[in-house]
C-alpha cells in the first residue's frame, strides 16, 4: 500500500514539472528560436568559401548542382594544395 502512493506521489510530481512550466507561460513556445533561412544568412558574413557557398545556396543565387561541383572543386583545390601524406610502411622485426 506504501509502495503505491509512493508511485502515485512521483507520478503527480513528474506530470507537475513537465506540465508547469507551459501552464506558467516558460515552456518551448514563450521564445521562439530565431529563424534559419534567407534573411538570417544575409546578416552572416562567411569566414570561409564553404561558409559563402552556403549563403548563395541559401538565398537560392546557385542551385545544388552548383552548390555540389563548386564544393567538389574546392575539395580537389584542397587536396592539391595539401596532399595527405601516408606514413611509410614500417616491416615488422624478423625473429
């Protein structure tokens, strides 16, 4: 019998603090996040070529076929400028 009102008084405690707060006016609708998309990427200024063609491909200045070869392009520029270099193969010791 203890162990059920028990249960019932965490139940009626857990539905309080999850319904509070929505009640009081603080819950997920009191602030709205502010909004992803073209206006908000204007007011970024880009720190990188990826940042930039993010912008343009948010404010629908290049399409995705552009967005993807002109990332593709900056991959290959990457990659010429600064090849990965493999460690060499060390053999094993013979015993």
């Amino acid at each position: 019998m203890l162990v059920l009102v028990l249960v019932a008084a965490v139940a009626v405690v857990l539905i309080v603090v999850i319904v509070w707060p929505a009640v009081r006016g603080h819950g997920d609708d009191a602030a709205p996040t502010p909004a992803i998309g073209p206006e908000s990427a204007a007011e970024h200024i880009p720190e990188s070529l990826e940042g930039a063609l993010v912008g343009q491909l948010l404010r629908c200045e290049i399409s995705r076929a552009q967005f993807r070869a002109e990332m593709a392009r900056a991959a290959q520029r990457d990659a010429d400028r600064h090849p990965l270099v493999m460690p060499p193969d060390i053999a094993p010791p013979e015993a």
